[in-house]
C-alpha cells in the first residue's frame, strides 16, 4: 500500500489566491489513472492500494495566514474556521474532479469532519475509516486542513502530518511527495540521493518561499525521518515512475 501527497505548490499556483494549476493536476491525475490500471515499473511492482494526500498551496495557506492560525497557533473563531476548511474543500473538489474525469475512484476524507488534536497535541484520524475504504476500491483523499484542537480552538494539520499519521497506521509499505523540485537539492541544486538522519542535510535545508503556514523542505525531511516505510521526495516528472514502483528523487530512510 503506498500513501502519496501531492504539495500545494504542484498543483496550485501558489504566489496566486485560490489558483489551481490546471496543467499540472491534469498531468498528476493522468500519471495516477496510469497507476490505478497496474502499470509496471522497473521494479516489477504493481500499486496495491494507494491514499493520497494533497497540500493547500494557493488556497488554505492564505487564509490561515490571513487569520493567524497554524499549526501550534490555534482560533476559536468560527467564521476563520470555515474561510479554512472552505478553501481547502474547494481545492479537494477540483482534485476529486481531475481524478474522477480519468476514471480514478476517488473519495474524499475531510480531516475537520473526522480528526482532532488532544491537549498534547497528538493528532488523531479515521484510520479504519480509511483502510474500509481502500479494502472497497476506493482511492481516499486527504488534505491539509483545521481541525478541533482540545484547549486551542481549532489549528493547522498540514498535508506532511496526514501522511506520516496514515502511512503508520495503515502500515504503509512506500510513501512519496510529490513537489515542485526533484528531490532534496544540495548547494550546487543537484538531488541528494539519500538522506538517513537529518544532520546530514540540515545545511541545506531551507523553508518555503511562498506563505506557507507548515513549514519547508526541513520539515518534510524531519517529519519522514519519523517513519518507518522508506519514503521518496520527487518532482512531478517522476510521479509515473514512484507510483510503478520506481525509487526517484531523495530517498529519505532511517
């Protein structure tokens, strides 16, 4: 079973507000019709089940900035909450159309409607619900989102959080995310092919540069540090090679 998170800045325009990017979630969709067929890969490997997961990008990253929430920073602001939740469901909608126009069977999953975060933080999320649905064929979609927060209102769950969260509890066996560049770069912007600890790259790890409310490339590589599925950091060009079984980009294994 592999869990997949598209960043918001592949498909979104992300410096525009509310801006899909029509050319590349059609190019992501495609590449996971491709998948849902059984396409093969050098490897030899066949996608089993696959979850995806997908950023804010241009839609709730704004808005959470615009309202001072994220993920340690909590609002009790109903009306924030949904301008949140109503951005990112929007960009669901339109993910959920891509897939579903080439065939792909792919359902949502709202973390606001299904998740929350104990006084200590720890996330929680339907992941039965989630297995259910894959055992019945279905391609389930998670995104980043707000969520009830015990003690703080409601904060940020980012799409990196989803995927560690899921990959775990659904024993994922590969996990990849899907950015804008192909892998984790070095000084000279060239792909580091590995990375077991997070020394070995802190120097050149860096944040976002749009507003992003969840953090960079550092916390992507620290949070999939946490796994135990080997996971993959990869361009979009290299989407039809992971999900065949392939190993693209950074690999990011303890």
């Amino acid at each position: 079973m592999t869990v997949v998170k598209l960043g918001g800045s592949v498909i979104t325009e992300k410096g525009r507000p509310e801006t899909v990017d029509e050319g590349r979630l059609a190019a992501v969709a495609e590449a996971i019709a491709g998948a849902e067929t059984g396409t093969e890969g050098e490897s030899g490997a066949r996608l089993e089940g696959l979850v995806l997961v997908h950023g804010g990008g241009s839609f709730g990253h704004h808005h959470a900035s615009a309202h001072d929430v994220s993920t340690t920073q909590g609002t009790h602001d109903a009306a924030a909450i949904r301008a949140i939740h109503g951005a990112m469901k929007r960009l669901n909608d339109a993910v959920l159309d891509a897939l579903s126009e080439r065939g792909v069977p792919a359902v949502p999953v709202h973390p606001l409607s299904a998740g929350h975060r104990d006084r200590g933080g720890e996330l929680s999320l339907p992941v039965p619900v989630v297995g259910t649905m894959l055992s019945e064929g279905f391609v389930p979609v998670l995104h980043g989102d707000v969520l009830a927060h015990a003690g703080r209102g409601a904060t940020i769950v980012s799409g990196d959080e989803l995927v560690v969260a899921l990959a775990a509890g659904l024993g994922a066996e590969r996990v990849g995310l899907c950015s804008t560049v192909p892998g984790v770069l070095d000084d000279a912007g060239e792909v580091i092919p590995s990375i077991g600890s997070y020394d070995e790259a802190e120097d050149v790890l860096g944040g976002s540069a749009s507003t992003d409310v969840t953090g960079g490339m550092a916390a992507k590589v620290r949070t999939l540090l946490e796994l135990e599925a080997p996971a993959s950091i990869f361009g979009p060009a290299d989407l039809d090679g992971f999900l065949a079984g392939d190993r693209p980009g950074t690999r990011i294994e303890r």
